[in-house]
C-alpha cells in the first residue's frame, strides 16, 4: 500500500499551549511525521475569521511555525509551510462553499458557540467564521489526505469534508481522497487549570489557568500550584466528580508516559501532586524552548524552510485542485 498522507493545520490565534501540544503536536512531532508522507500548516486565513490586530497575526505565524519546528517537526522529513503561501488553498474553498450547504456550515458546534459569544458582546460576525470549514475542507483535501490527526474537537469538522469529499466525488467524478479523523493515542484532553470544565484554549482571555508553551519555569510553576482543585482533600481520579485534580492527573500522565488512576494512587495530597506535575512540566518544555530560543534567532533560516515547505506544498496540491475545477465545469 502507498504510504498514507497526513495533514494537519495550527491556527496563529494565540500563543500555543500545553494543550495543543499534550492534544496534538507532540504526535505530530514524535510519531506522525515518521509513519507517513506528512504535512503540517500555520493556517494563518483562519486566523482572520474573528477580529484581528495584523502585526499579531504576523508574529504569532512565525513563532507557531518557529515552535513546531522546535518540538521536533524536520523539514527533511515533512513539509512544513504557511497556508496563505499557497494558493490551492482559497482556490479549492470556493469549490468546497459551491459544494457545501448553508444549514451543514450553521450546525458547526465551533461556529454556533463563537458567534454566540461574538453576538453577546454586541459585536458581529464575520462571514469567514461561517465558511471557516469550506476552507478547512480544501486544506484537507487538496493533498489527497488519508488522515487528520487532531484534538477532539475538531472532529465535526472532518466529518464535514468527509460528506464534501463523499458528495464531490458522486456529483463530479472521483477526484478526492475521503479523509479520517485521528485523536492522539495518549488522549490529552488538557483543561483550563483556573477552569477545570473549559479547554485550555490558546484564544481565551483569562490567561491565569493557561500554560504557553514558552512560559518561563517559574511561571509555568506558579499556574499549576495554584490550580483549582475540588473542595475535598484526598486524591481520586474521577473526571467528571473531580475535574481539576483529574486534569493535574491527566497532565501528568501524559508528561510521564503513566496512566492516571496508577498516579491517583501514589498521592494522598494535592501540594505533591501539584509540585510533582509542575516539574514533569517544566521538564518537558525545556528543550523545546532551548530550541525554539536558537530557531527565533535565526529567521532566515526558519522563513527558507518555509518557503521551500511551500514550494513543495504547492506542487502537490496543484494537480488535484486543478483536476477539480476541470471536473466542475471549469474550462481548464
Ligand atoms: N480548525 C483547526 C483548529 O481550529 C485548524 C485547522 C484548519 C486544521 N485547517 C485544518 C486542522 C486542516 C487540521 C486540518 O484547530
């Protein structure tokens, strides 16, 4: 069998955090670059669906590029590039809006909570927020795309471009691989350490339960002894009873390679439990802000690696989004 093509994308909406790495990244950079012909993208568009501040965006492009290197990701051994760098991307969308429908794209959990939120505060919402997924679709399927590792809540969305692909395909002639969804085998699903029952979400404005991938030791320390735990005192993993002692397990099953309900065991107070999952943490990040400190200070070598990312991105894709407009009715 040919070897399986991965794709997966992160959005420059916030700095990166120690769930997007324990949720997805990890893997990329550990496992899933090695097991197939993968390619990862900063999917910078869809940073534009919600107000913006350019020179952020501009910045935060470079550094999540810049961080994905420095957990490990080799431009000899994936492609790494930008979205906006290559074209197919927003050529292939408005054949995926041609092929969506408008109720598919309203029932989007991320879209309904986002313009809820949005609306509350008396602002409105951006038509790109809508179409967000037509354009992920493309992203997906314009490299012909086996597999989608991604955190969990991404999962509609890839089953969006499943349908799109599956509905493309009958209508039009095969032209599209009909791609999965993947979760990280060591599922961690890292919550808000102030807010044990939201994600750990790189967006969010409260910033005291969130720990970025570049905090400095001391500051990754201080945001997990000070963690929400539960009013009991005794350590039990139970997610749904006990979420913030469950999360601290959680993290430190993922940083530790063990299995929570083992550590549970282990503890009989939250100080230790606390202290041992800050190390575990500021262990792991280590040598990827090492790295990252010697990456951010050679751009030029990290926007060359794009560049060629891109170059070689493009040569992919172009094929096959050309053999979509042929196959739509486009003269080619
Ligand atoms: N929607 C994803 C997120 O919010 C980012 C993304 C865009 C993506 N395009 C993608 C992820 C394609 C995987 C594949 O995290």
């Amino acid at each position: 069998m040919a070897q399986q093509r991965i794709f997966s994308g992160v959005k420059p909406t916030g700095h990166l955090t120690l769930g997007n790495y324990l949720g997805a990244m990890r893997q990329w950079a550990q496992e899933d670059q090695y097991r197939a012909d993968a390619l990862f993208c900063v999917v910078d568009l869809h940073a534009l669906t919600v107000d913006h501040d350019p020179a952020r965006v501009r910045r935060l492009t470079r550094q999540a590029a810049t961080l994905l290197m420095a957990t490990g990701l080799d431009p000899e051994t994936c492609t790494l590039f930008v979205q906006s760098h290559v074209d197919e991307h927003t050529r292939l969308a408005y054949l995926m809006e041609c092929t969506a429908t408008d109720g598919e794209m309203r029932r989007m959990i991320q879209y309904k909570e986002k313009a809820a939120r949005e609306r509350e505060r008396g602002g409105s919402v951006r038509l790109s927020l809508l179409t967000y997924p037509a354009l992920m679709a493309a992203d997906i399927l314009a490299y012909g795309t086996d597999e989608v590792p991604v955190g969990e809540d991404q999962t509609q969305h890839v089953e969006l471009t499943r349908d799109l692909a599956v509905r493309f395909n009958q209508r039009y002639g095969h032209t599209f691989v009909v791609p999965r969804a993947t979760n990280p085998k060591v599922a961690a699903r890292v919550m808000d350490l102030q807010d044990p029952m939201s994600k750990m979400g790189k967006s969010h404005a409260r910033t005291a339960g969130i720990v970025y991938l570049l905090d400095e030791p001391e500051v990754v320390r201080k945001k997990v002894m000070r963690a929400v735990t539960d009013a009991a005192s005794d350590v039990v993993y139970d997610r749904a009873e006990r979420p913030g002692v469950a999360n601290l397990l959680d993290v430190l099953a993922a940083c530790t390679g063990r299995d929570p309900r083992g550590l549970a065991e282990e503890y009989d107070s939250y100080g230790a439990l606390k202290k041992d999952t800050a190390e575990a943490v500021v262990e792991m990040l280590r040598p990827v802000q090492e790295r990252h400190g010697e990456l951010a200070a050679d751009p030029s070598y990290v926007d060359g690696v794009l560049r060629a990312g891109a170059e070689r991105a493009r040569t992919m894709a172009r094929p096959r989004v050309d053999a979509a407009y042929r196959a739509v009715g486009l003269l080619g």
